[in-house]
C-alpha cells in the first residue's frame, strides 16, 4: 500500500505535472521527512524534477 504522499505524487505525474515540490518545512501541514522522500522519489519517473523547498533553513541542513 502506498503512502498519501507517494500516491499524491504519483497522481501529479498522471496529471502531466513535470516537477513536483519535497516539502521540508517543519511548521508546514505538507511537511515530509527524508524517509517519506525516498520512498516518494522511488516510485516517481526519473524525468519527474524534484525542487527541495526550506524555509530559513541553514546551508548545512539542506546538505545533509
């Protein structure tokens, strides 16, 4: 069974949707950890773009 979130992605891509947005805004309801991301991203086609979306979020974060 799929997670929602790796179903709502999956839905994006049926849609024709070209990128889809990996929240990791903490305080955001869309929020998702780096566990839900890779389970997210495997199941996506590999022409999708991922775009990493932080909110005032340290340099060393993001890289990690």
């Amino acid at each position: 069974m799929w997670h929602h979130k790796t179903w709502r992605a999956l839905e994006a891509c049926k849609q024709q949707a070209w990128a889809i947005g990996l929240n990791f805004c903490r305080q955001s309801p869309r929020f998702i950890t780096k566990d839900e991301t890779k389970k997210i991203i495997d199941q996506l086609p590999k022409t999708i773009q991922k775009v990493d979306i932080f909110v005032e979020e340290n340099s060393a974060e993001i890289k990690r």
